[in-house]
C-alpha cells in the first residue's frame, strides 16, 4: 500500500485499489475501496488531496462465494458428465443385443433388467446435479446406504464394463461379501478406476479387481493395470 500511495503523491496522479483494514470495535479485517483525488491549483500543483475509503468487505464475500460455487458447479458438470459415460454406453449396447439376441425370454429379461438399471442410474446422477443443495461448497452429496452383497455389485459392474471395453478384466473376490454399502456409490468409484485403468493402461495386459475383507469392519477395494506409472508431479494433484 505505501509505495502505491508515495508512487501517486510523487507523480501527483489520482489512485484506486483494494485494501484491508482492521476494524476497531471487534478487531475485524475488513475489505475497503479506497480512492485517493488530487485537487490542484490555478497552476496544476497538488495542494491538498482528498480521499474516501468504501467498506465493501460484504460485496466482495460474496463475489468470492458465488465464484466458489460457480467453479464447484462446472467442475460437478465435467464429473457428471464424465461418469454418465459409462450407464448410458452400456444401456445402448445392451439395446443393440436385444435386437440380436432377444428370442429367448431369459436373455430378454436379463438385458431388458440391464437397460433399466443404467437408464435409473443416470437418472439418479442426472438429479443429484439439479439438486442445488448439495452443491454448496464442501458439502459432499450424501450416500444412501442399503444391505446388500459387495461382491455381486462389484461383479455385475465388472461384467458390464466388460461390454463396454472386452474381456480385460481379471476379478479377485469373495464368492460373498454382505454389509451395508452405497451400491450406486461403489459403482461409481469402480468404473471410474477401471475406465481409467483401461484408458492409460498397457493395452496387451489384464486389469486386475481384488475385493478383499480386511477385519470386521474394514474393505478393500484395489484396482490395479499395468502400463506407465503416474508421475510424482501428478500424484500431487490426483485427487483434485
């Protein structure tokens, strides 16, 4: 602030920023405009200034907030976007082998189920996207959690993204795993890492699924492909 101020008496020029000052009845930093004016004489020396500080601290948190939330807003869309990939590519291909294949009631059945499940699937992240809500900054959406067997959700993701992407995936897993899981949430986070997998991984060699328990009340869920490793710099910034 002081060279700014010394830079505009020197050269005697009008000046304009943003700055913070504490404020004496609770000790609040306090965002203000402040504007400093020249006022000259007959023979355009400076004989005196005159300035006003604005406290726009309120307007400014807001602008703040309201660019928080629009950049957690497109960064929702790209993940949305991205995640719908996978429901709406398998609900089309098991449209194209019903056409193929939907003589036998049993197969007809079992691909109809599919499309259902996936069309609910994209539906259901279509609404948590419209849900304004939730997407308040550092507000995670919530997980609906329902008893049902991990292995069977892991299984049935598996075997779908295998339509998608061939037979490139080799699974580890209990015959049975019963709990309490987010099956939608599960879903998501497995064809998330196998799309990846499948997407920077060595073309020529298997992506491994291993589901293991490990304790009463601890599960691990690893998805391994080979290929080039991520490198240290992007590992930092992974997960953003």
């Amino acid at each position: 602030t002081r060279p700014r101020l010394r830079a505009a008496v020197e050269r005697g020029e009008d000046f304009f920023m943003e700055q913070r000052f504490r404020r004496g009845s609770d000790g609040q930093y306090r965002w203000h405009l402040v504007r400093g004016v020249a006022v000259r004489d007959g023979e355009g020396r400076v004989v005196k200034w005159i300035g006003a500080n604005a406290d726009i601290h309120d307007q400014k948190t807001l602008t703040v907030r309201l660019e928080e939330e629009r950049e957690l807003r497109e960064r929702f869309v790209a993940t949305l976007t991205h995640d719908l990939r996978t429901p709406l590519t398998t609900a089309r291909l098991n449209a194209d082998m019903l056409v193929r294949r939907g003589g036998d009631p049993a197969t007809l059945y079992k691909l109809t189920a599919r499309i259902s499940d996936n069309i609910d699937r994209a539906d259901q992240m279509i609404r948590d996207l419209l849900d304004a809500n939730r997407l308040r900054a550092g507000e995670p959406l919530p997980l609906e959690l329902s008893a049902c067997d991990a292995s069977a959700v892991v299984r049935e993701a598996l075997e779908e993204l295998s339509l998608v992407h061939g037979d490139r995936f080799e699974l580890h897993a209990p015959e049975a795993l019963p709990g309490h899981w987010s099956q939608s949430g599960l879903r998501r986070i497995l064809e998330n890492l196998c799309n990846n997998a499948i997407k920077y991984g060595a073309r020529d060699r298997p992506v491994s699924v291993r589901l293991t328990q490990q304790g009463p009340l601890t599960v691990s869920l690893a998805v391994h492909n080979w290929g080039q490793p991520i490198t240290p710099e992007d590992q930092k910034i992974l997960f953003q």
